[in-house]
C-alpha cells in the first residue's frame, strides 16, 4: 500500500478538522484566539477600575452580564444547532469559544446566508448596557435566531418539494393521512423494534376499511422512507387484493415474500423493486401459491439462479402474460430461452433492461407471436451490438401493428435504417402508440424523424422521449408537432438536444401537456420559458437544468415550476 512521505503528522496543522469559516481559519493562522482577547479586555478593565472608584464593582459586574450573556448566546446556537444541519465551527473547541465571544460582543454571527448578515448586522465594538438594554438586545437576538430557522426550514421544505416534483401546495387530505400513518409507523417501528410485529396484525385490522388505491399509495410513502420490511408487509396481507406494488423491497426477507404469497392468494399483478433477498425459494413459493398470477415485474433479483429461472417459467407456462426484469447479472441467456418457449405464446408484455448476462436478442422475433402484444421494452445491453437494427426490424415486423409502448433507451447502435425500415414500415398508419422512447441514441437524424412523422399518426401518444438523441434538429420538433401527437401528448423530453434553436418551440401548442425536459438545451431563456406557459395551460413542471440563459427574471404564469434553474437559491 502506498504511504505517501509527507503525511501530516496527528494533530498537526495541516490535519482536516471539520468546517471552519474563512474568518476562524484567517484568525488561526495570525495567532489570535479568542481568549487572549478576553484576557486584554480584562486587564484594561482592572486597569480603569483600580484608577477610579468602584472599579471593583463594576468588573464584577461587567463579568456577571458578559457570563449571562455568554449562557443565553450559546443557548441560542445550540437551538439553532439542533435544527439546522449546517452547524458552524461545531468540530473544535476553538469554534465554539469563538462563537460563543462573538455573541457576547454581538458580533455577527459566521454564517453564509446573506439574509442573516442583515438580519443579525451589529458593531463590532463591545458596549457596556445596562442590565434592561442588555436584555431587549438578548430579546432581539431571539427574534432574529427563530426568523433564521424558520427560514431555514422553508427553505428545506421547497427543496425537497421540487426534488419530489410537488407543484400542489395544498395537499388532499387523503395524501396528507397516507403521509402521517407513514411517518408514524417508521417512528413506532424505531422505537419498539421486533416488539412491533404483533401490533401491525391490530394495525391491518383497523386500516381494513382503506381503499386498494390508497394501499398503493401507502406501499410508495413506506418504501420511499425504507419503512418497508417483513413487519410492516403485514399490513398488505389482504384477501382481496388484486395488485400491488412495492418500490423499495431491500428490508424485506425471503420469509415476508412467501408470507405475502400465502395470505393474497389472489393477486394478479405483483411488481417487485429492489427485491435483492428474493432467493430461489420464495421464487417459486410465489409461482405455486399464487394461481392467478399474470404479470410480474422484478428489479434486482441477483439471488435467482439459472436452474431456479428454468423451473419458475415451467411453472408459469401458458400463463405469464407480463415479465419484466432488470439490474440482474443471474438472468442468462438460457432463462431468456426458457422464458420464451414457455411462455411466449401469451406474453403481451417483455421488458429487458440492464442484464449483463444476455446476449442474444435475435431470439426474440422467433417467439412473440401473441396478437395482442403491447409492450417491448429493451434497454442498455451489456454490449452496443447485441441490439442492432436487423434485431429491432424483426421485432417490429412481428409485434409492430398492435405496440402501444416502445422503449429502445441506450440501444446506441440503433441508426436511422431502425426508423426508416423498421418503425415506418411495421406501425400501422394509425397507430395505437401511446409511449415512445428512444433515448440516448446519437445515431439517429433529423431526416429519419421526420419522414416517420409525416408518415404516421400518431394520435394516441402521450409520452414522448428523445433525451441525448444529439443529432436531432428543429425540423423533427416541429414535424412531430404537425402530427396529431400534440393533441395527446402530457409529457415531453428533448434534453440535452443541443442542435435546436427558438424556432423549434414557435409551434409546440399542446392542450394537455403537463411536463417537459428542456435541460441542457442552449436556446432556452426566459423567453421561451414565456411562450411555453402561454402556449401550454395545463404546462406545471419544466426541468431546465444546466439552461443557463433562464434567470430569475423569466416571468411564468401561475401553476408552473421550473425546476433546476441556477439562480434558485434553495
């Protein structure tokens, strides 16, 4: 290993210790420190007393106020402190002696907000007050140090109000009580531990009056606080449930899944994120106990071995009509074979995404013979040529009349002879196309966009992505948007399409448009920002990361969020 020679000693100068200001570090490197300050304050104030009367009082005194003052101030911060996760100089003991004196002398306090240097601006020059100033001066403090944390924590919330894509500040009072019962499980889940596990089999009952689409609503609000595991998946063990969704299934143990599949017999849909202890056990526990199973959606299911793979869509022949499955090096090309000889008469639904361990997607237009196949998915093979043109163009000619969802995201080899030959000539006129994503393909042109367009309609499609497809230009904008798309179409994505300019967002009208990614795209400003509000009403969210000509100026109407701009300052 190596050790590099001019390491630092321990404890020496140059050794990290936590932030620090510009300030305390420029004090520490001049010599000066805060106690050889108060011990000069106090030698000139001896000083003044032994050369007047009552000298002696008055620096008991001043000591007295300056130890009260001292006590309220460090209060302060330590309030301050325990809501605020930027603590200042909170590492050392140097930081902390320098805080609590630059609140005796009510100096300003070390913080980068500019709104508190105004707030908290005072002169550097230590005053004597009498007890009643010194004590509406410690009232101030207060004020301005509570006004300092409320506006901290506004700022937090709006924060991760935008990071969550949250436009509504008035929440329904459903999603508030889904919010509050899932907040308090994961506290009462931390504070009683393994004793928790009976209380939940109460909890199930008394929540047994709660909506199916509520339950999914409260299955997101615990996987998204990593509440869910095997005690809180009690609370989902119902008879009558049909589908369910679980989004964060890594605290959630081989027996919870086997548990699941004993007391909702009856489910039909089951899509499982994040499921790294699903072992091979509980796979096929779930295919034998759940007969009505006909879609299942699986991320990360690395534990599932090749034999395992082979049994499961034994089990499943005849009657597995979804499956998708991702983020898994298990899944080879031997279970892509066994899958579609099993199953590939009924599949209606296939998505592929992120399996290091399958090569071979020429097997896939020699089975998908289902005439009411609606959706393909593939994206980001191990390899670039493993889905090529000649692949994606036999899969169009045998599934192509009845898609209604595409998705060929980081297929980077696919060119313009997939859009041409493929998309063009296989999707009927008036297609059924309700999603289409091609993102990250940087082979395909403006001129290939644009003959597809102008050849079908497409007046179904409501989500459309052409995100890193870097060499699209204006006119496949402006095509798509003289197909009948734009009277469909709620969400668009052009990121990081650098080669448009304005004239490409002139036409882009869509009465139902709720979302758009315009990140990374030069030409937009605050002009464009204006013109889509205008031009769009139901327009709430646009991304505009890395748009560095939108200010704080852009003028939006109101009930659209801009997300991303660099002169928000959250």
């Amino acid at each position: 290993m190596y050790r590099s020679r001019n390491r630092p000693k321990r404890g020496g100068e140059d050794e990290v210790k936590g932030p620090n200001s510009a300030l305390t570090q420029f004090l520490r490197e001049e010599g000066i420190s805060a106690e050889n300050i108060k011990q000069k304050w106090y030698q000139r104030q001896s000083k003044k007393g032994e050369d007047g009367k009552g000298g002696k009082s008055e620096k008991e005194q001043s000591t007295q106020d300056d130890d009260s003052t001292t006590q309220v101030s460090q209060k302060e911060v330590i309030e301050e402190e325990e809501v605020d996760d930027l603590e200042l100089g909170s590492g050392s003991e140097t930081g902390k002696a320098e805080i609590a004196y630059d609140a005796r002398m009510n100096l300003v306090a070390a913080d980068s907000d500019e709104e508190e240097y105004e707030t908290n601006s005072a002169s550097a020059t230590p005053v004597n007050l009498s007890p009643a100033k010194n004590q509406e001066s410690l009232i101030k403090k207060r004020q301005n140090t509570a006004k300092i944390i409320q506006n901290r924590r506004k700022k937090r919330k709006r924060a991760a109000n935008l990071l969550d894509r949250r436009v509504n500040k008035v929440s329904s009072l459903q999603s508030l009580c889904i919010g509050k019962i899932s907040k308090n499980i994961s506290k009462w889940q931390k504070e009683t531990g393994d004793s928790s596990k009976l209380v939940f089999n109460r909890l199930r009952d008394v929540l047994g009056g709660v909506s199916t689409a509520n339950l999914n609503n409260l299955a997101k609000a615990l996987s998204k606080n990593r509440a869910l595991n095997d005690h809180t998946l009690q609370l989902f063990l119902k008879t009558d449930l049909t589908k369910l969704t679980f989004n964060d299934c890594s605290k959630v143990s081989f027996d919870g899944y086997k548990t699941l599949a004993i007391f909702s017999p009856h489910l039909t849909k089951l899509s499982l994120q994040m499921c790294g202890q699903l072992n091979n056990e509980s796979l096929l526990y779930i295919a034998e106990k759940l007969p009505n199973l006909k879609a299942l959606y699986l991320d990360g299911p690395f534990l599932i071995n090749e034999d395992t793979w082979e049994n499961f869509f034994a089990i499943m022949k005849d009657r597995l009509e979804e499956f998708h499955i991702s983020n898994t090096h298990r899944f080879t090309d031997k279970s892509l074979s066994n899958l579609l000889i099993n199953c590939g008469s009924t599949l209606a639904s296939l998505g592929l995404s992120r399996l290091d361990s399958v090569s071979n997607y020429a097997l896939l237009p020699q089975y998908l013979m289902n005439d009411k196949f609606h959706t393909l998915s593939i994206e980001y093979p191990l390899n670039e040529e493993y889905v090529n043109d000649e692949i994606v163009i036999n899969i169009l000619g045998q599934v192509g009349s009845t898609l209604r969802n595409l998705v060929l995201n980081g297929c980077v080899e696919l060119t313009d002879s997939m859009i041409i030959n493929g998309l063009t000539a296989f999707i009927p006129e008036k297609c059924q196309l309700e999603v289409l994503s091609l993102e990250e393909l940087d082979q395909i042109t403006t001129d290939s966009l644009v003959y597809f367009f102008s050849k079908v309609e497409l007046n179904k499609l409501k989500e459309c992505s052409f995100r890193r497809c870097l060499q699209l230009g204006d006119m496949a904008v402006i095509e798509l948007l003289l197909n009948g798309a734009k009277d469909s179409l709620t969400s668009l994505s052009f990121n990081s399409l650098k080669e448009l300019t304005k004239d490409a967002f002139v036409t882009l009208t869509c009465p139902d448009l709720t979302y758009i990614d315009l990140g990374f795209v030069r030409c937009v400003d605050d002009s464009i920002i204006q013109l889509l509000g205008e031009q769009n009403p139901k327009l709430s969210v646009i991304d505009v990361f890395g748009d560095n000509l939108v200010t704080e100026n852009a003028k939006t109407r109101p009930g659209l969020t801009l997300i991303g701009r660099q002169s928000d300052s959250i």
